[in-house]
C-alpha cells in the first residue's frame, strides 16, 4: 500500500517537472533578457567572470571594513538599553510593548528556523 502511494507521488512529481521544463524553456530566455533590461544599471562591464571575482572580495572586504562601525553601533545600543533597565521605572508601555514584541519576533524567528532544521516537519526530525 505504501509503495503504491510512493510510486504515485514519484510519477506525479514527474510531471510536474515535466511541466515546468517546458515553461522555463519555452517562458525562460524572454524572462532572462527582461530581467537584464531591467536591472541593466547594475551590470559592471565587462561582464566576466574576473570581474565577477573582483566584486566579490570588493564585497568581501567593504564587509570586513564595516565591522568597526557596526561594533560601534552594537555597543550604543546595549548602553541604551542598559539606561532604560536603569531607569525602568520611568519606561512607556509604548516601549514595553515594542520589548515585547521584539521577543516574540524573535522567538518566532527561532521557531522557523527549527520547522526548517526538522525538513519542513512540526513533529520532529526525518530518521
């Protein structure tokens, strides 16, 4: 019985990508000139691979030279937030409510991450 509804789902999974092979390679090519159309302030010349490879260590390093300033940043608002703890009795609901809504965001956020670590599960992990 199960094998029967694996070999089902195998061929559905099939045509589908039967199906979509077909629009990529009929819709595929119009959409990848439109998109370079579109997007054509962004293309350095000469588009090759060498240049590609130049602006990634570009990115690489503009990132690794931003480290002091996004430090800089961290370390305002950790003394930010430690003046408020300070001073909690003096703290709006406004801002309250914008802590708390933080951390749900966050725990939110840590949900997603183990649904998708599980493969997509909300039971637990594939053996």
């Amino acid at each position: 019985m199960v094998q029967i509804l694996m070999a089902s789902k195998l061929q559905q999974l099939q045509s589908q990508a039967r199906q979509a092979s077909k629009f990529v390679a009929k819709h595929g090519t119009a959409y990848y000139k439109q998109l370079l159309e579109q997007n054509k302030q962004y293309i350095q010349e000469p588009p090759t691979v060498e240049k590609c490879n130049e602006l990634a260590k570009q990115l690489f390093y503009t990132r690794l030279a931003s480290i002091p300033g996004r430090t800089e940043s961290f370390w305002k608002e950790l003394d930010y937030v430690k003046q408020l703890w300070k001073n909690k009795k003096e703290l709006k609901v406004e801002d309250a409510g914008i802590a708390a809504l933080f951390g749900m965001e966050c725990f939110a956020w840590y949900c997603a991450g183990e649904i998708v670590g599980r493969g997509f599960t909300f039971t637990g992990y594939y053996v």
